[in-house]
C-alpha cells in the first residue's frame, strides 16, 4: 500500500494526522493486510463509539484498533487453513511441479484474479497511441528533502563513469537456492560479535554453553535477539536465554527482532540474564581511497518500480525520468526493481501471446533508446537491480540477477543486470542498493525504540549491523535464503559510502557516520482512488576531492524530487 493512499483516505474523511502516525499505520496496513479505507473507517467507528474527536489518533489508540485486527488475523488464518485443505483434498489426484527446480520458485500470484479492461499489446505499449490514458500525473518538481547542495558547484562539469566493478555477482553463476551453511552463518555472526567485544573493550564473550550462575558477577554473552510471547530472548547456537531488562542502564540501545548484539550482565540463577548494558555497533570503516576524477561532478539517477502497472501501462513517468537523465548530463541511472508490475505483465502476456522474457526487454528497450542513441548520452550506465516482485525474477530473496534478458547483448557497455542486494563502485564511490522495504522490515520488528530520529535510527542499524536487510524478513510470504542472505546482504570490508533503498515511509536522506542512506519512494503512486500519481526519484551529484579531502558530508548533495 503507497504512503499517499492512506493520508488522502484521511484528508478525505477531515482528518489530519501526523507524520509520525501516519507512518505507524503504514506498517499496520502492511502486517496485517488492510487497506487504507478498512483501517481508516474502523478508526471512524472507533471514534464514534467512544465519542472522540477523530483527529485525535495517537499509538495508544492505534494500538487498540490493532487488537482487533489481530483478531481478525485469527480468523483469517483459520480460514485459510480450511480452504487450503479443501484444495489439497480437490487436487490431490492432479499431477504437481518439482519444488525443486529454480523454474517453480518463479512468480505464479495473480494471474487469473486481476483483468486488464483495456486490451493491448508490447507494440501499444512502445508506440503509445492506441491505449487511452485516463489518469493525469500531477508533476510538479516539488523537492521533498535535500542534503548538501552547498556542496555543489553546479557550473562545474559532468564526469563521465571511468570505473564500475561490480561486487560478487559472479557467485549467481552456479549458485544452488536452498543450501544451507550454518557455518558461515556462524562465522558471520562470530566476526560481528568479536568486533563490538573489541570496539568497547570488554571481556570476553560467555558461551550460553558454559555459563554459570553467580551472585553479582558481570558476565558477557551474545546472540540474536527473538521475541517469543512478549519476551525477550537471547538465541545462540546453544540455545536460548532468556533477558531480564529491569537492570539495565538508561537510556539503552534502540533493538530489533533478530539484531546480533553483545550483553553485559549477572546471571543470578539459570532462569534469567539480567543485562545491564546492550552493544549494537559493529560497523565497518568508510574506504579511505578518493574518487578517481579530480574535478566535475558525478550525477546518478535513482529510482525505484514497478515502472509499468495496469494503471500506466506505458510507462510516462519512466520515459519522463530517462529524458530528465539526458537533460541533466547524469552518467548513471539507477533502476531498483520490480520493474513491472507482476500482475499486469502476466495480463500483457496473455493479450499478446508472447514470451514475457521478450515482453520484458522490447517494452524496456523502447524506453532506454532514446538514452543511448542520444549523442550527449550514449555512454550513460544503466544499473538495473532484480526484484522478488517482478514476475521474471525467482521469489526468493536475496534476489538474482535477471541475466536472460536480450537486452545485455543489446547494450553490453551501458546496460548492466544486477542482484538484490548488489554493491558497486562508481569511481571509487562505494554505492549498495537495495530493491527490498529493509527499513520497514527493521521497523516492523522492533523491540525498543529510542527518542531518536526514527530514520536516523534505521539508517544506523543497517550500517552498525554492517548489513542491508539486518531484519532477515524480505516479506512473510518470500522465503530468505540464509547462504545467499550471508554473501549478498551483508558487508565484507568497508561500510557504503552511500545506501540506497526504496520504503513505503516517508522519503529521507540522513547521514550516519560518514554514511549517507537514501529512501529514493517509488517513481509511480497510487492514491486514494486509485489513480496514477507522480513519485519520487534521487538526483545526487559527487564532487572531486578538495585538497586532498573527500566525504560524503562535505562532497555530496542529494535531492528526493517529485518526477
């Protein structure tokens, strides 16, 4: 569900909400499956019922409406299991697909539930004439934050992309969905523990194993955090412990579900840890090498799909984009995935007969032409990043890279597919992009909150868990695979210089540590009735070094704009 969506069925109904709240009842929306007409009319009876002013929605009241929902989840569930052991009972005789080959992971919702009322074809799509647009883009340029522009020259040149070295995509070559490598995992969990036990010079780490009890000893142990009915538990390979919170020191670290972290503490008796301290920070250093070019600006384009949807089958705001990244001279174009919509491309399929592979690549060769036949932008990169969504990609995550499309063949020096999650470098800028709601993903599953800025708070967790989905959970209905989540989602050496990913709340640039991470939104919204509606895309530019100096504080500017 898009942001705008709920805050226009509230403006609809009079009602104005914060910020803040607006953002909650996203993530409610999203956990439990609601629309934004369902969550904002049960508040409305809610109000009605208790005879209070519907303007007057804060977390205590939501929480209430939450209940109710979890009710509702029940029955649902319930449901489900009775319809599903219907089907198992109508289909048992039906012949079924091996779950183990790649191809049965791919896409298959939606295909018989949602028709298109306008029929049309690729051809329609890339020549544009013969399908009626009824929904009008409200585009008005309008920057919805920025950071830095002082720090840009604009009268200075545009740099051309001199080094791209993209990071581990050749393990997709040959790679196995399903293994399992508890080591590794392991590993990685050891080398983060060993790192936050060094930075704050404490003792060393308690195996669960060995623990034993004592009286008022401090004790150092670690794991990942699990809350299982409303405790908190320590889990490690040898089990889990239970954490008793009433001793410890405050204000104390903001957590989440699955966060990997060291606890100082007593073990009083075998039922309870009480801690005393949590640390969460094991972030990696920034690169220490400067940009490759000595002056100029590096200009990247940044946004996030479905480009293509029911409601815009042709594309406007993509074309618009590709046109604004010729205009402003930028040598990198950022495409987070999906970039069509699962439901509409199966129903352009079945209109046109066609392979979807070959759908996939005519409609998107249509609109980056014009990018590469322009003299002024023919040697602009295309980053394309895959996507659980997009029906041509595997519903896993993390998420491969769609490497049988036309298209690289097409375009072997401009256009590049990448994973989700990739990591690159653009001149020496390390740049990691991530197509999947990690933040909503962190902030779904917290545990303890600070005061803090809330995106400051999520940015800092990715980069103190030195990792781009630290939550694990890409969606509950998406398996994770934990090999593949070990070589791809988490950071091996340094920390990003810039993180972008795309999130259903609120666009945000925050600067965390040398770390600038980015919620570029998405390209294409739908609002309240559902009509099509301008988003957002990032525009950042990147200054040469400065006497021998270079930061993403000091040298970089970027902007959320409305397409």
């Amino acid at each position: 569900m898009d942001r705008p969506i709920l805050v226009n069925e509230f403006e609809d109904m009079g009602m104005s909400i914060s910020d803040d709240i607006i953002d909650e009842c996203v993530i409610v929306c999203h956990t439990h499956k609601i629309s934004a007409s369902d969550l904002v009319g049960s508040w409305i009876a809610y109000c009605a019922s208790s005879q209070i002013d519907s303007n007057d929605l804060n977390k205590e009241r939501l929480a209430t409406l939450v209940k109710s929902f979890k009710d509702d989840d029940k029955i649902k569930a319930n449901d489900k299991k009775l319809i599903e052991n219907k089907s198992n009972l109508n289909e048992s005789a039906a012949p079924t697909q091996s779950v183990g080959s790649p191809s049965s992971l791919k896409n298959t919702y939606g295909t018989n539930i949602i028709q298109i009322e306008n029929e049309f074809k690729v051809s329609d799509i890339i020549d544009e004439d013969n399908i009626k647009e009824e929904n009008e883009f409200s585009s008005t340029g309008d920057v919805t934050c920025s950071f830095g522009l002082e720090n840009i020259n604009k009268n200075d040149p545009s740099v051309c992309v001199e080094k791209l070295s993209l990071t581990k995509q050749e393990l997709w070559d040959n790679y196995v969905f399903g293994q399992v490598n508890y080591q590794k995992f392991n590993d990685h969990v050891q080398e983060l523990v060993n790192d936050i036990v060094q930075k704050n010079d404490l003792k060393l780490v308690t195996s669960l194993s060995g623990l034993y009890c004592g009286n008022n000893t401090d004790i150092t142990i670690s794991g990942s955090l699990r809350l299982i009915k409303n405790e908190l538990f320590l889990d490690s390979l040898h089990g889990l412990l239970k954490i008793d919170l009433s001793d410890v020191e405050q204000p104390f670290e903001s957590l989440f579900a699955n966060q990997i972290l060291v606890v100082t503490g007593t073990n009083p008796n075998t039922k309870v840890f009480r801690a005393k301290r949590f640390y969460t920070d094991a972030s990696l250093p920034l690169s220490s090498k400067l940009p490759s070019f000595t002056e100029g600006n590096l200009k990247l384009m940044v946004a996030a799909g479905p480009f293509f949807t029911e409601s815009s089958p042709h594309g406007k705001l993509l074309k618009s984009l590709v046109q604004k990244t010729v205009d402003l001279e930028a040598q990198l174009l950022i495409l987070l995935g999906p970039m069509f919509d699962a439901d509409f491309l199966v129903q352009l399929n079945k209109r046109t007969s066609e392979d979807i592979q070959q759908c996939y690549d005519e409609v998107l060769d249509s609109v980056l032409k014009p990018l590469f036949n322009n003299p002024g932008s023919q040697n602009t990169k295309v980053l394309m990043l895959s996507s659980w969504k997009d029906f041509e990609n595997y519903s896993f995550y993390p998420t491969p890279p769609n490497q049988e499309s036309t298209l690289l063949n097409l375009y072997p020096n401009n256009l590049y597919m990448l994973s989700d999650p990739s990591v690159f470098s653009v001149n020496d800028i390390i740049i990691a992009g991530n197509a999947s709601d990690s933040l909503m993903g962190i902030h779904g599953s917290a545990i303890h909150n600070t005061k803090e800025d809330m995106f400051t708070r999520l940015a800092k967790h990715i980069k103190w868990q030195r990792c781009l989905h630290p939550s694990y959970v890409a969606n509950p209905n998406v398996c994770v695979d934990h090999l593949q989540w070990v070589e791809h989602c988490t950071l091996q050496k340094n920390t990003p210089h810039i993180i972008l990913t795309s999130s259903q709340l609120r666009t945000f640039i925050r600067v965390v540590e040398g770390c600038m991470v980015i919620n570029v939104g998405q390209l294409l919204k739908h609002n309240s009735q559902k009509q099509t509606v301008s988003g957002t895309y990032g525009l950042i530019q990147i200054a040469a070094s400065k006497d021998g100096s270079w930061s993403t504080q000091s040298n970089i500017s970027a902007e959320i704009v409305h397409i």
